[in-house]
C-alpha cells in the first residue's frame, strides 16, 4: 500500500535570486542605449509581469504561428525527442515565462528536477508554484537571472546531466555572432548534457510581417508598455500615446525588425540624461532573427557542437 503525502509534506519550489556582476545596471544600460547614434532597448526590457502577461496573449493571436507550432512539433515528436536528448536529468528551461511548454514535456524527458530560469521574476514565482501544485513530487528550482549576459547557474541546480531548454524563437533575439556566444555558454553550462532549442525559419514575408503586428494591436501594447517598464526603471517620463508600434521583416538581414516610432518631436529626460527624438525617429527595440536548418546547424557546429539533429 502506497502512502499518499500529506499536505504538509509536499513540495515546494526552492527560489534563487542571482546577483549577477557581469550584468550591466539596468539604469546605466538603458541610458546608454537611448543616447546611442542609434536609440535601442534590450528585448529583455520587455518583460515586467504585465509584459510577460502582454506576451502570454501574443503567443494566442491566429498570427502568431511560432507558439501553436512548435506545440504540434513537440507533442508530435516527443518519444523521439526523449530518445534524442534523454530521460531522467535536470531539465533547465531558459526563459521559461508562464512553465507551460516544459511542463507538457514533463511525461515524455521524465526529468528528475525542474529549473525554470527567467529575468521576470515574480511572474515566473508564481507561475513555478501553479506548476509545482500539478507535479507535488518532483524537485522545482526558479532562477531569477538575466541570462543573456551569464549562464552560470548556481549550486541549487545540481550537479547531474542538464537538458537546456530554450523554447520559441528567442535565439532570434541576439545577432548571430551573440547568438554563436549565447549557444557557446549553454554549451558550458550542461557539460554532459544536451540542449533542446527551437529556431524559427525564414517563410514569407507577409506571414511575418503580421505575426509581429497583429491585427488586435496586442504586439503594440507589448512594444509600448516597455517604455513604461523604463520609465520605473530609469526615472524617464516617456509618455506612451506620443509613440507608435513598428514592425517589420528586412529581408536582406533575414530579421524581423521592432521599433518605437516617436509620433511628434518629443524630448524625454531622465536622472543625470536627456534626448530629443524628432517626429519619425526610432527605438530599437527587437530583432527576431529567422534561420534556415542548413544556417542554423552551422551556428550550432560553430558553438562547438558536434552532434545535432533537427
């Protein structure tokens, strides 16, 4: 007879707040980048818990195809995947957001521990311990980190086999020599082990020119509201009605391309800084760089991996 845990003897998710001294101060990069020749905001400045909700909703819109997708791929070939990469090791799922698209994985890898690393971090605490009430047993770790800048990932993680996880299309955020660097420290971060990772690959341009800017505007409100994340970040007082949403795919860098398009002349200050934008100007928000198998295998092999299978 099997005895059935009590309440009191269940789980709970263990939670590690990194201090990372290779990541640069928020306000000292967020400065910087809006006085640079070239305005930009790092992508990972979108996600404050209503941004992380905002991309929850994205990831819904008939748009918006990478979500639904990559859904099919996985549960289509989940026993192959599973023989591919293992069963039965810490599964690390970089950017894991809402813990949705690991926790369907959870039957298939069997992983012993779950890590859930992501820079939103009350977003992700709750979202681990929803997750945790679903699986009561298995051991749950949550990182709050910006891993884009480091991947060392601390004692609690343990020491067996890893399977990184990097779902979506989020490789698509770093050019491609920060891309080659990023796949480099997952490599040294699962010595060992493997990384299960999803690439979107080049299609038409209408199709990606409106997956990033949808019909409903919900992209624009996530575009948008980073600015609001900025201004509590910065002390900045942009206001948001006096900019618009651009998106658009640029055929010839194989990227996608966001923008925050200054919709008057507008100055905007800060602590210690100021710029004036002229009506038109941009912010850089994003690229989202879209591969093909033969492209992104290469990166791979130049990463150091020798191995791979798409």
């Amino acid at each position: 007879m099997t005895e059935v845990p009590s309440v009191t003897t269940l789980k709970k998710p263990l939670f590690v707040q990194l201090h990372d001294t290779h990541s640069a101060d928020p306000r000292a990069e967020l400065s910087a980048g809006l006085l640079a020749s070239m305005p930009a905001i790092p992508p990972k400045y979108f996600y404050d818990a209503l941004g992380s909700r905002l991309f929850d909703a994205i990831t819904e819109l008939p748009e918006y195809y990478p979500t639904r997708t990559e859904a099919q791929i996985l549960g289509s070939h989940g026993a192959e995947i599973a023989t591919a990469v293992g069963t039965g090791r810490t599964l690390v799922d970089l950017g894991a957001g809402n813990c949705e698209k690991a926790g369907r994985l959870f039957a298939t890898l069997q992983p012993r521990r779950y890590v859930a690393v992501d820079i939103s971090v009350e977003f992700l605490r709750h979202a681990l311990a929803c997750l945790q009430r679903e699986h009561m047993a298995m051991d749950m770790v949550g990182v709050g980190v910006d891993f884009s800048q480091s991947l060392q990932l601390p004692a609690e993680v343990g020491a067996a086999p890893r399977t990184l996880f990097y779902p979506g299309s989020s490789i698509g955020n770093f050019t491609p020599a920060d891309a080659q660097a990023f796949l480099q420290r997952a490599r040294e971060a699962s010595p060992g082990g493997n990384l299960l990772i999803g690439v979107d690959l080049v299609k038409a341009k209408p199709v990606l020119d409106a997956a990033y800017d949808d019909a409903l505007g919900v992209t624009a409100a996530f575009n948008l509201n980073t600015l609001a994340h900025v201004n509590r970040l910065l002390g900045s007082n942009f206001a948001l009605r006096q900019w618009r949403h651009v998106a658009f795919f640029d055929e010839a860098r194989s990227r996608i391309e966001m923008h925050l398009e200054a919709r008057e002349a507008v100055t905007v200050r800060w602590p210690g800084g100021e710029r004036r934008f002229a009506a038109g100007e941009h912010i850089h928000t994003e690229n989202s760089c879209k591969y093909t198998v033969e492209s992104f295998d290469a990166l791979l092999r130049r990463a150091g991996y020798l191995h791979t299978r798409c």
